[in-house]
C-alpha cells in the first residue's frame, strides 16, 4: 500500500509543471529537500524500485511521503551552553523519557519498547555530554553540537544495543573530543548498530581509546557527508561487540556506502573490523593516513569485500599496512590508490596465521575481480628485521579476473610478492612497467 502512494504521489508530480518548486521525501525522522526545476528529471528504474529526481537516486520502499512544505518532527531537544545544558520532552513522551543533567552532562533513559524517538543534539560545551539507556532503537539528529568532556564519561555514551541512527544535518560541523579519563572505549560511544547518514560534518577525537567505537555493525549510508578522524589514542573507527565467534562476522562488520570518511594521527588502527569483523565497501570515499609504526589503515578479522568507491592510503609508519585482512580479500570494483613511504611497509596484506592463539586461521588469499589499483612503494627495508616494503603481499594464493593492477617501486622495494598459488585470466598487472610473472 505504501509503494502505491508513493508512486502515485511521485507520477503526479512527473506530471505537472513546476518551477524551482521545493519538496520534501520523508523517511522516518529524516526527509530530503529537493528542488524541482524540471518534472521530466523524475525517472523510475524498470522495476520501479528506484526513482532518480534532479539526478539523485532513491529506493521507493524507503520513502514514507512526500510533502511540499518541510516537516516538523517530535523531538527531545537537548540544547548545550557553557552554562550547563537544556531538555525539552514533549508532553506525549514524558511517560517514557526521563533527564537528568550535571552542568553540561546529560542522562537520558528511555523506557520505549515499540515507539521510535528522535533525539535532537546542539549547542556547545567544553565540559559536556549525552548519555542514553534504553532497549529500543532510536534516531539521534546532530544538529551543529560540539562536546568536550572533561570527565570519565565520552561525549557521546549510546548504551543501546539495537539500531542507532544518527544523521548530520545538512551544513552543520558537529565535533566531540573525549578526556584521557574515560573509561569507556571511545569518543563516540555506541555499544549497538550504528548507522549514519546526512550531509553534514562529523569530527571526532579520542584521547583515551578509540575515536569511534561501536559495538556491532557500523553503517555509513550512500548519504553521508564527511567524517574525520582527527586521532585516537588507539583505533580511529572500532567495530566489534567483544565475541570472535566465527558465526558474529555478520554483525562485526563496517559497511561504507557512501560519505567522505578521513582517518588520521591513530596510535593504532585507522579502522579495525574487530572479532571476526569483515569490512564491505560499496562506495564513498575513504582517505586511511597510516602514520604509526605497525600500524594499519583498514583491518578486517575476516573479509575484505570491495564492490566500490575509493581507498586513498597514505602509508608512512615503518612495517604498516594500508590494508590487511586476516582471510579472503574479494576486490569485485572500486579504486585503490596510494603512496607506501614507510619503511618494511605494505599497500595490501592478505595474511595467513596457523596459530591457534588467532581469531581467524589459514586465509592469506586475494581475489582481483574488477578494482583499479595504483600504489607507489618506495619505503625500501625496514633495518630492524629486514621487511621490504611492498605494494601488494598474499601469504596465501592471488587470483586477477579483471581490473587493472599496477604498482611502482624505487629504493629496493618490492612490487607484488605471493607466497602461494599465482593465477591471472583477465586485467592488467603491472610492476615497474611490466606484466608481474611469479
């Protein structure tokens, strides 16, 4: 019944003349502006599963209505000052969430068990943040908030174990730095599945742990805005829930669809795919600066799946890694480049491990299936135990179906080593100029 509204709703539009008219497609607590100048840009795929307006695609079973003046969402509103912070709760709310605030630290708890709430964040405070329990997913709208605590508690502390949704509106800058006392494992804390969207800025700094940890899965959707990582005492972006089971690997995992995500000044990991974790990259843009000794820029326990999108790395800790995975890599579309400076250090490790002290055991292997890759690696040896720095390692076997693969070297560096299986059908591999031959 939905779809059919919808669809009618959108063909009428399709139908009339418009000029520079606004509208706006809800979708739960979010709804996209558009501007129609031309009704002959609504397009429906064949199947009518999508429509493209002013040449931007959306999935028709997401979109709830479509309204032509904005709408007004029913909100917590938690507004910060430096002279503590404000919690407004409409009336038909307050039977299920309750405030409490300390200065500017504020407790939420909700006891909704079938009702979705929006939590909208902003203001500023340089001794401030949002704590809040509950048992039922939620939406929490950023709406320019900027939050330093100063205490043992993150700025942001989601003891939700179920969806977060959290969206950056549109032209806002939204930062949160941690204080070296906290005793949680992040800045942005989120101990469920956290998904992002919205066309605004996120900036985040952890100075205790982890800049982002999340418990599960962590969602960048195709409309997220920029992200950044300014540091972290240890990975830049954690996902894991504490469990190496090899049956958690679906909720251990990172899912990049879109945004444009920047890692930087990471004591540990950029991004680490926890617990059997597995990292699958649809699109977007991910900027990974590996500066640390023995760092790495994207780490899965498992998988690497990349369908899309763009990994820039730039590697220049002595033996990092750009990329490292602990079993398959299946490398299907996208674009990886990057430059590997840092001496005894790789573009991109597949890594086998037999011991039994390991999450994930044998592995090693690369698929090539469709990825554009292009890495300069001029790191030379590392003197401590004689690692050469390297574009492209697999301990295990490497397969190139398609795609084109090409890697340059200088100051003894090594284009692509496999330890295993070597086996090209299709695409282009090139060290130096020339067809890599094992």
């Amino acid at each position: 019944m939905k779809k059919s509204l919808v669809l009618t709703a959108i063909f009428a539009l399709s139908a009339v003349s418009l000029h520079a008219q606004k509208i706006y497609l809800c979708e739960g607590f979010d709804a996209d502006d558009i501007t129609l100048t031309d009704p002959s840009s609504v397009v429906f795929s064949k199947d009518q599963t999508t429509v493209t307006i002013e040449g931007t695609a959306y999935n028709i079973s997401d979109i709830d209505s479509i309204t032509f003046a904005e709408p007004q969402f029913e909100s917590v509103d938690i507004v910060w000052s430096e002279s503590g912070a404000t919690v407004t709760i409409p009336a038909s709310l307050k039977s299920m969430v309750s405030a409490s605030t300390n200065g500017g630290h504020v407790t939420i708890v909700s006891t909704a068990t079938n009702k979705e709430i929006l939590y909208t964040l902003s203001g500023s405070s340089s001794n401030g943040s949002f704590t809040l329990n509950g048992n039922y997913k939620l939406t929490m709208h950023l709406d320019g908030v900027s939050l330093t605590s100063g205490t043992s508690v993150p700025p942001i502390n989601v003891l939700c174990g179920k969806r977060i949704e959290v969206k950056m509106k549109k032209g806002t800058v939204n930062t949160f730095v941690d204080s070296p006392l906290n005793t949680s494992k992040g800045a942005f804390y989120v101990k469920g599945h956290l998904e992002v969207k919205g066309k605004g800025v996120l900036n985040v700094t952890g100075k205790s742990s982890h800049a982002m940890k999340i418990g599960e899965y962590c969602q960048f959707k195709s409309s997220t805005g920029d992200v950044n990582i300014l540091g972290a005492v240890s990975d830049g972006i954690h996902c894991g829930d504490g469990s190496a089971l090899a049956a958690d690997y679906e909720d251990n995992r990172l899912i990049v669809n879109g945004g444009n995500i920047t890692v930087s000044n990471c004591q540990k990991d950029c991004i680490d795919c926890d617990d059997y974790g597995t990292a699958i990259i649809n699109g977007g843009t991910i900027n990974l600066n590996v500066s640390q000794t023995d760092g790495t820029g994207l780490k899965a326990d498992s998988i690497v799946y990349m369908n899309g999108g763009t990994l820039n790395l730039n590697v220049t800790g002595n033996i990092s890694e750009g990329i490292r995975y602990c079993y398959e890599g299946y490398f299907n579309g996208g674009t990886i480049q990057g430059t590997i400076t840092g001496a005894g250090a790789r573009g991109l490790k597949a890594k086998r491990t037999t011991s039994t002290s390991d999450t994930v055991l044998n592995g090693g292997n690369s698929y090539w299936n469709g990825t554009n890759v292009t890495l300069s690696a001029t790191g030379g040896t590392y003197s401590a135990d004689s690692s050469k720095c390297m574009g492209l390692r697999s301990d295990n076997n490497m397969t190139v179906t398609a795609g084109t693969i090409a890697i340059t070297t200088s100051n003894s560096s090594t284009g692509i080593s496999v330890k295993g299986a070597y086996s090209k059908t299709g695409g282009n591999v090139t060290v130096d100029g020339c067809e890599f031959k094992q």
